[in-house]
C-alpha cells in the first residue's frame, strides 16, 4: 500500500548547505540536458540529411511512375508502383522522425533556458541568505510549472506534427488507391492494410498527447483528469483499476493539481509495470487544506528497506518532491 498525504505546505527557509545542494543538482541537470541537446542536434543533421535523400528518390520513383504511364507499360508501372509506395511510405515516416526531434530538440534548449534562470535565482537565494518565506517553495513551484509548460507546448506540437503528417498520410493513401490502375484488387487490399495501420498509430498519437498532457486538467481541475485517466487504464488494460473519491470535489494551486495528478501516474504505473498488479484502488480524500492520495494493490510486495537505500528511484523521488512541498508520504508493504 502506497499513501500520498499531500498536506498544507509549509514556509521554511533553506539553510546554505539546502542551496549548495540545490545548486549541484541543477548544475548536473543542466550539464545533462546541454549533452542531449548535442546529441539531438548531430540526430537531427543526419535525419536531415536521409530525408533530402528519400524525397529526391521519392519524387524520381513517381516520375518513372507517369513515364510507364503514359507508355501504357502496365507491368512496368505495376513494379514501379510498389516501389513508389515504399519509398513515399519511408520519406514520411522519416519526416515525422524529424519532427519529433526537432521538437525534442527546442524543448531541450528551452528547459535549458529555464535551469540557467533557476540558477540565478538559487544563487540570489543563497547570496542574500535572508528572507523571503517560501522561498524553496517558490523555487520548486517555479520549477515544476517551467516543466508543464514544456509538456504543454510539445503537446501541441505533437498534435499539429506527428499527428498531422499522419492524417495527410491517410489521405493520401485514399488517393492512391482511386489511382492504383494495375491489379486494383490487390493494391487497395495492400492500401487498406496501411491505412489501418494509420489510423492505429494516430489512435496512440492522442493517447500519448493526453498521457503527456491532459488539457482537461487546466479545464476541469484534478477529480475530472484523474477519473479520465484512470478509466482509460481500465481500458487498455487486463486491470481491474478502481477510484473512490471522498470529500468536496474543488480546485487547488494548479502547481498543485499538476504535482498530484504525476504522483498518482507515477505510483499506478509502478503497480501495475514494476509489480505486475491486476487489481489497483486509487482513493482521493480531499479538503480545503490538503490532499490526501491512497494507492493500494494486490502487485509483488515492496521492500522498504531497498526504497531507502536507493533502489525503486521514481518511489523514492516522489517522496522526496513530496516532502519538499510540506507533506509525508508513506510505503507499506
């Protein structure tokens, strides 16, 4: 059993050696991201590179295509139409690659960004050493609002990119199929294949855009997402996954609603993932000063003294985040 009391926060100060740390921790973080950020950036020069290359082959494959057209070598044209397929097929897909990267990539050099403000800022704190209350408060709510904007830009984007390339490629497979003169039965029998194979992955394109980021938790606040959420589960899984909710449903400190909903992701994603669980219990109790969250499964028991001393890294992070906005969380197994 998992327990989440998120409970009033409380204003604290942190001590000199609480900025030290802090400021080692985003040094790393930032050191990190400036390495994927070069990595990223030497993919993306290369997936450039590819996709020039196969829309050049593309477009000569259906210049050959209209050539043996207009020739009336049908036969020639049949081979040359598969050839056509699979090259468009491998240009786009490609494309849709160099999107996301090129998506992965801006989010890297924003968040970036954000680390060297977050960095300014500890620095300040640990310079002045006076204070503001809630100052490590602030610094975290700064923190994890800089991520979900991150979250919510690379929603959209993979919903007007990915997404989007992925819908025209439907389209354009119905348009082949009008054109497809040469064995009509068995080309839009082929086509029919790769437009459901499509459409799944546009299925899991919305999936993963509200797995990412569900806009409804800005809309409609945290009971509403978090029944959504894990109702989907229910779906998609051979789990048996239940929500009991007590108290009167409100709104919290939208930092807040975003911190909770991630721990309730982050802690049935590990019952049912890490310790293969077939029946999980979310229980929300709330009220105008806290948030309490009870997680319960039926998974491979937990052994709390690992947690502490460092295996089961999400568990253990959570709780640390959990502590920093003032609330206690406790494992039992």
């Amino acid at each position: 059993m998992e327990e989440l009391p998120a409970g009033e926060v409380r204003s604290s100060l942190p001590d000199k050696n609480e900025t030290a740390g802090l400021l080692a921790a985003i040094d790393q973080a930032l050191e990190e991201t400036r390495r994927e950020a070069r990595e990223v950036a030497l993919m993306l020069e290369q997936s450039q590179a590819e996709v020039n290359r196969l829309g050049q082959k593309s477009a000569s494959v259906i210049a050959y295509v209209k050539q043996m057209r207009e020739r009336k070598q049908w036969e020639e044209m049949a081979t040359a139409c598969e050839t056509a397929i699979d090259a468009q097929q491998r240009y786009l897909i490609m494309r849709g690659q160099l999107e996301k990267l090129q998506q992965v990539y801006e989010t890297l050099e924003r968040f970036t960004e954000t680390l060297q403000k977050l960095r300014e800022t500890a620095e300040q704190e640990n310079v002045a050493g006076s204070g503001r209350q809630q100052s490590a408060l602030a610094v975290l709510e700064m923190l994890v609002q800089a991520q979900e904007t991150e979250r919510q830009r690379l929603s959209r984007q993979m919903h007007d990119g990915p997404a989007q390339a992925l819908s025209n490629f439907i389209l354009q497979t119905e348009i082949a199929t009008r054109l497809f003169e040469v064995d009509p039965d068995k080309a839009r029998e082929e086509l029919q294949n790769l437009k459901t194979s499509a459409a799944n992955t546009f299925k899991q394109v919305r999936e993963f855009i509200f797995e990412l980021r569900p806009m409804m938790l800005d809309d409609l606040g945290l009971v509403p997402t978090v029944k959504r959420y894990l109702e989907t589960l229910n779906n998609q899984t051979d789990a048996d996954i239940e929500v009991r909710i007590f108290g009167q449903e409100r709104r919290y400190a939208g930092y807040l609603e975003v911190f909770v909903f991630r721990a309730i992701q982050e802690m049935v994603s590990a019952a049912l993932h890490d310790r293969k669980a077939d029946h999980v219990a979310v229980t929300l109790t709330l009220d105008e000063r806290q948030v309490q969250v009870q997680v319960e499964d039926n998974g491979e028991p937990l052994n709390v003294e690992e947690i502490e001393g460092g295996e089961f890294v999400g568990l253990r992070l959570l709780r640390e985040r959990v502590e920093m906005l003032g609330g206690s969380m406790n494992i039992e197994s």
